[in-house]
C-alpha cells in the first residue's frame, strides 16, 4: 500500500469534504441501517498504514443500544490515503473501498468475507 515520496496534497477540509462526497454517492440501503454511527477524518493513525478504522461493536455482536450510548465510529485518515493514491481518481476510488470496508464491519463482515467479496 506504501507509494509515497510524492505524496497527494490536500489539507484537511478538502479531503473530508472528498470523504463526504463518497459517503453521499454510497447506495441508501448501505447506508440507511448505519444507527448510532459517525463518520470522522483524522490524518493519522499510529499504524501510519492504516486506511480506516470502524471503532464499535457489529450489529451481530450488540445486544441492545440503551439511551445515552456513545456512538461507534468510522475514521477515515487522510495521510495513509494521501501516501498510498497517486492522483484524485484513484483517492476517491480508495476512499470509497475504505468506507464500503468499514461500514461492512458495521454489519458484522469480517475481514476474510470482505476480501472473498474483493472489499479489502
């Protein structure tokens, strides 16, 4: 996944609004069953290669949600991404994997189904 030292330039804010408008073009049955989920873009995480992280518990590990409950959250880093895409298209198309990953553990898909599927 490494390419570096050329690295994509792009500040925080774009790169979320990048993150946003591939969660937007996400089909609504994807993304109609995220509850008590938010999506976040950090620029790193300390394992520098990592994508994306889905930090919660999968709808097929959960009892119940009770009132007050923190929401689980999907990251998204910006750097890892930057480093590893060589232009704007192939980011877009890495984000969009990345989401589509992370959601699907929302779900309870683990990794090995997610690379059978080509997700991962």
């Amino acid at each position: 996944m490494q390419r570096d030292p050329m690295m994509l330039n792009m500040d925080h804010e774009a790169f979320e609004q990048l993150v946003v408008e591939e969660l937007d073009r996400l089909p609504d049955d994807m993304v109609d069953g995220l509850e008590n989920v938010v999506f976040v873009v950090e620029d790193r995480h300390e394992q520098e290669d990592l994508l994306g992280l889905y930090d919660g518990w999968a709808l097929t590990e959960r009892e119940r949600y009770g009132m007050g409950e923190l929401p689980d959250r999907i990251i998204v880093y910006r750097e890892a991404h930057l480093r590893a895409c060589a232009d704007e298209a192939e980011l877009r198309d890495e984000v969009h994997t990345t989401l589509v990953h992370e959601i699907a553990h929302f779900y309870g898909i683990d990794d090995d189904r997610l690379h059978e599927l080509g997700w991962a």
